[in-house]
C-alpha cells in the first residue's frame, strides 16, 4: 500500500480563524501572489463562507490576476468545498490515480490554528473539523489515516482532542504545528509526549520556515535542535516534516548544520524512531539545477543504511497546490527513484505508522489498535457510513 504521509482535507468552513487567515495571507505572498492578489484570494474564501457560489468567484479571480489554468486556483476551490467528505474524496481520488493502486493510502493532518485571542466562535470550528476528519477514517477505512492536532495554545481543552483522537481510537497519530506560537517547554508537551509514548502513536511536526508562521509567530519553534531532548526522553515515532528543508540552523553561521543535516545526525542516533518526510520542499519544486541536487543528495540519504528506512513519502496536498498539482508532485519522486520509490512510499511509512504485517492484528492497547476497534464499531453503527468512499485497506482483512 502507497501512503502519502503528509496531507490535509481540512475546509476554510472548519479552518478560518482571524490567525489563519493572516497565516493564509502570508503564504499566498511567499509563493505567487501580490498583496492584492493575496488580500482577493482571502476575500474570495471568506464570501463563499457567506453563500457565494464558489465556480463564479474562483472564475473571476482568475480573470483579474491572469491565473487561468494556476494550480493555486485547485487549492482554493477544495479550501472551499462544503465539506471535509468533499476534499477528502479528491485528495483520495488524487492518491489512487498518482500511486497507480486502489488501495493506496493518505494521512490526514488536522489543523487547528487559534492563539490567546480567538473568539468562542473561532475555537468551535475545530470541533467540526475533528469530527468530519474522524468520519474520513470511517468512509476510507485503513486509507484515510487522521492525525489529531494538539495545539497548547487552546489550554487544558487541548487535552480532550488527545482522549478522543487517540484512547477512543479516532485517530493513529498525533499532529504538532510549534510555529504557530507554542515551544517545547510549554508545560503540556511533556503530557501529549507521554500519551503518544503510551499508545505507540506516531508524532508529526511541521519543520520549516515556512507554512503557516504570520505575525507574531517564530518559525525557529520548530527547530530539530529545540526538539532534540525531548525525541530523546520519549520512546516515540517522530517525523520531522518537510526534513527541515534548508532552513538554517543558525541564522549567523554558514558552517552550522541546517535543519534538513541536522535531522540526518538524528536519525543516526535513533534510527528507530527519528523520520522525515520529503512534502512540500524547495528542492523538488527548485530549477532544474535545484531539482538534480535535490535527487542527487536524496538518493545518498537512502543508501545510508540508516537514514534510508526513515525517509516518508508526503505530499501536503493540497496545500501543495500553492506550487504544483499533487500528481506533479508524486511524479517527480517516482521519476527520480524507481524502484526506490516503495522504500519512501510503502515500507517506511508501514513502519512509521506501526501497520501490522499481514495476517497479524495490531496490539489492542495502542492507537491503531484502538482504531481498528473504532473501525469495527462504527463499521456496526446504525448511522454507519463505513466504506461509503471505498472498501476497506487491504492490512485491515481479516480484522474487522
Ligand atoms: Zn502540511
């Protein structure tokens, strides 16, 4: 089964806080867009939300800034779809056609994006979009794989999200964002570190400069060498995402490692656990200089023989769509490694995410034991919507 590793469904309906809205703003500048392009795009999004018919605005938008046949336009129409189903059935579609098999397979990143000043109504939509992310598993099962998103600056309530994405089996893997505003001392870290030890779930960081950092916040939050303490107290799965990418590890020193080499130096000390997954990075959507360096030094790390079976394919669709389409992105990996291309796509990321071997259960008292569980009650709901988006992943036969 192919796994892209690293990939979103969320809505603008279940996303759009006034934080991420100025988040959105900034990334749209970062890759293509004039401040005025970026201020119609936000507004674009925000007058669908109000009832607008989404074909119409995304028409005109296009019209005024000569962005006919960008792939920004794809990103903005799934941010505003009418639901999680809805962007979740052409992430799925997406992943099937790239990865050439139907029972290909994607993890489903949660994004909760408030701060210190986020309105009652702000702090709702999370709610929603948890609960449509967790009914993707159900439609997908085995395939549509939700990671929850514990975000600290929403105190204590953070914490139920852990219960109920990870103890009442919603979810298989935990979600973390830093450089929206938390370090690694906040105080609840060491809790949600402790639970994923506990349940052998896996943890995904964003790690770059980039994504969603907007006023006020600091990227360097995420940085490896921050987080490297805390890897090494917790016996935890850890995918540094975007590996680092060339974010510098120290803004004055040329000579000090970036994020992308020091995460290598990580994966040599514990090759069990450190990971990092090659989504959304500069190199792959670089010149064509840019891109054979890129392939160049990819293939050295996956003949490591450490490194090699840390390395997870991801995509960051449809965020990805800010740059290329999902499919470009899957053929340039696929193109560049051959049959390397399994390693990143189906072995490591079983290993990562703790996927039994056939024929083999999961241990119950862990995340995806859990979630197999879950599967299997709601498979038996009486408002089931099991399978309705494909059948079972080929790992769950025989265990539900
Ligand atoms: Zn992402």
């Amino acid at each position: 089964m192919r796994v892209d590793d690293h990939a979103h469904v969320f809505t603008f309906k279940t996303f759009l806080t006034r934080a991420a809205e100025a988040d959105l703003k900034v990334r749209l500048m970062a890759w293509h867009l004039s401040e005025a392009a970026a201020n119609d795009a936000v507004r674009l999004a925000k007058a669908v939300l109000l009832g607008e018919n989404a074909d119409v605005r995304l028409a005109a938008f296009a019209a005024t800034w000569g962005l006919g046949g960008s792939p920004i336009l794809e990103f903005l129409r799934r941010g505003c779809l009418p639901d999680i189903g809805a962007v979740t059935d052409a992430l799925m579609a997406d992943t099937a056609t790239a990865a050439e098999e139907a029972d290909a397979a994607a993890v489903l990143l949660m994004m909760d994006v408030v701060d210190q000043d986020s309105t009652p109504e702000e702090l709702a939509l999370y709610e929603t979009q948890f609960t449509q992310t967790a009914d993707q598993a159900e439609r997908y099962p085995g395939r549509a794989l939700p990671f929850v998103m514990i975000n600290p600056l929403r105190g204590n309530a953070a914490l139920d999200y852990l219960r109920r994405g990870l103890d009442e089996g919603r979810c298989v893997g935990v979600k973390l964002y830093p450089s929206l505003g938390y370090t690694v001392t906040d105080p609840m870290i060491p809790k949600i570190l402790r639970a994923c030890q506990d349940a052998a779930a896996p943890i995904i960081m964003h790690c770059n400069d980039a994504g969603f950092c907007g006023p006020g916040y600091d990227c360097t939050y995420c940085s490896p060498m921050d987080w490297q303490d805390a890897v090494a107290d917790y016996d935890v799965r850890f995918d540094f995402a975007h590996f680092g990418d060339h974010t510098k590890g120290n803004a004055a020193s040329d000579t000090h490692p970036s994020w992308r080499d020091f995460i290598t130096t990580l994966m040599d000390r514990f090759p069990d656990r450190v990971y990092a997954d090659v989504s959304y990075q500069s190199g792959p959507l670089g010149t064509p200089e840019e891109r054979e360096a890129y392939v160049a030094w990819l293939k050295g790390q996956l003949a490591n023989e450490k490194r090699g079976k840390n390395i997870l394919f991801g995509t960051d669709s449809f965020l990805i769509f800010l740059a290329t389409t999902a499919r470009n992105y899957w053929d340039f990996f696929k193109t560049a490694l051959g049959d390397d291309f399994n390693r990143i796509a189906v072995e490591n990321p079983a290993r990562f995410l703790g996927l039994p071997a056939a024929g083999t259960a999961p241990d119950p008292n862990t995340a995806l034991g859990r979630h197999v569980a879950y599967l299997r009650e709601r498979k038996n709901a009486p408002d089931s919507r099991f399978g309705q988006g494909s059948a079972p992943a080929g790992w769950l036969a025989g265990l539900l």
